[in-house]
C-alpha cells in the first residue's frame, strides 16, 4: 500500500514537472519570437466561440433586465432623456457657429481643413482576469477595421488604446493601467502634461508638473494630439486634487477618468489613420530674395 502510495506521488511530481518545464518554454519562445504573435492569433481565434458562449448568461440577464423595468421608469426616464436633447439642440446650435469661425480662421492662416474621425462600434466581451493588469476584449478585430495603437472612446471620454488583435477581436489597454500614459493639455488654458495610469480605474496621476503650474482642481484634461497617437480634443480625466509641499519641485496632482472604465460595455474605435493620412501636407519652400 505505501509502495502504491510512493509510486503515484513520484508519478504526479514528474507531470508537474514536466508542466513547469513547458510553461517556462513557452513563456521564453513568446518572449524571443516573433512568430509567436501568429500563434497567439490563431489560438485567440479558437477560444473566440468560447468567449461568445460564456457572454451568453449576462447578455441573456441583461436583456431579462431590460425588458423586466417598470413602464414608470420608462417614463421617467423618457422623460429626461427628452430634457437632455433639448440642452443637446442647442449646443448643437451653438456649435454651428463656432465651426463656422473656426472655418474662417483655418481660411486665414492657410492651414488644411480636418476632416471629421471615422468610428467604428464595438462591444466589450471579456476582461481579463488579471489583477495587475486592466485590459478588455472588444468583439472587432483586423476584419473590421480594428488595429493596434488605436483609440478607443466612449460617450464620456477616453477609454484606452489597441494593444493586440486578431481577425475577429481585439484587447485594449485601459488608460487607467499602471503601463498607460496619455499626453493631455488643460483645456481652460492649453498647459500641456502627461497623464498616467495608476491601477485605480478612479484615479490618475500627472507627471512632472511644475509647482508653478496652472492647474486648478476641476480642470478638464483633453487629448494634445503629442505623439500622434491620440487624436486632439478627446475629454479624459478631470483634475480632482492638486497639492502644492514648499520646498518640492513637482507638484502632486490626480485626476479621475471620465470614461467608465470598469463598468462600461459599448465603445467607439476611432479611425486615426486616414485622418494622418488626409491631414498630411507639404510644407512650401521659401521664397528666394
């Protein structure tokens, strides 16, 4: 009996080795081989129906969810969603004109006309489990336009950006991840700085500020455009605290993401790249004398 005993423990202490042995093989591969982004790919395809069966239960509870409410709610909601148009109409009205004299100005200092960003929609379908880390599974991949390095919005604000996508889906790095850092500028005053992630989806931090800086509690941070990667204008995080220690170079300033980003589940991916392409012009020579 204790042979038997002896034997099966010795047979599942060589299994696990011979499992460590393996994981620690592939984990070198994926980190000295390219080629291992292709595999990645191609298993990331296969789990892909497995993805979609496990969404099944929260889209089935929240569609019980949504037809379950009250006709009262409806209403009431209705009812505010009617409000908030009517505030959207005329901002929107507001906005005729400041296009208009922002068309104007452009006329006037010769610069080329923008054209607007193409969207594409998409669904959030996983997020991955690891706690140190913030990334979602968006239901777009290669086959839908999606690519890595491109944003990805919400109504509110910034989300994060591509980091790794196959032909049906897509992982995107929230910008509230330790690794995520996104050049902004105040938008009351365009004081330009770089804003990071800090683990905390409710908290942000600015880098390097000086402590003569002009930035106040409240202060809407937008996408600069620095570094091409994140088109200009984008709301991302609002200042929620600014502390100012004699004698420190930098002050300590965080913020908080406007975007959802641990409970929203429809986003945008903005097209960037015909825009770069569309807006890039030709200096002209100079003159000779």
């Amino acid at each position: 009996m204790s042979n038997s005993l002896f034997h099966t423990k010795r047979y599942y202490g060589t299994r696990l080795v011979i499992f460590f042995l393996f994981a620690m093989a592939l984990l070198v591969a994926d980190w000295q081989f390219a080629q291992m982004n292709y595999v990645r790919q191609v298993f990331s395809v296969g789990f892909t129906p497995v993805r979609w069966l496990v969404n099944i239960p929260s889209s089935v509870s929240e569609w019980s969810s949504r037809n379950l409410v009250a006709r009262s709610t409806l209403l009431e909601e209705n009812a505010r969603l009617r409000a908030q148009l009517f505030v959207l109409e005329r901002r929107a009205q507001r906005m005729i004109l400041l296009e208009t004299e922002n068309d104007r100005l452009r006329l006037l200092l010769n610069a080329s006309e923008q054209l607007e960003d193409r969207f594409i929609s998409a669904e959030l379908i996983g997020v991955d489990p690891d706690p140190f880390s913030h990334q979602v599974i968006l239901n777009r991949g290669l086959s839908s336009g999606a690519y890595i390095g491109q944003p990805v919005i919400d109504a509110n604000g910034l989300v994060g950006q591509i980091i790794q996508a196959d032909q049906l889906t897509s992982r995107v790095l929230l910008i509230g991840d330790v690794n995520h850092a996104v050049p902004v500028q105040v938008n009351r005053n365009g004081v330009r700085t770089t804003v990071v992630g800090t683990g905390d989806l409710g908290r942000m931090e600015l880098l390097f500020v000086p402590e003569t800086a002009d930035i106040v509690v409240g202060d809407l941070l937008i996408t600069s455009g620095l570094g091409q990667r994140f088109p200009v204008g984008y709301p991302v995080a609002e200042v929620t605290e600014v502390r100012r220690d004699p004698g420190t170079t930098f002050a300590t300033i965080s913020a908080r993401p406007l975007a959802e980003l641990d409970r929203t589940r429809h986003v945008l991916l903005v097209d960037t790249q015909r825009s770069v392409e569309s807006d890039s012009v030709t200096a002209p020579a100079p003159e000779e004398q």
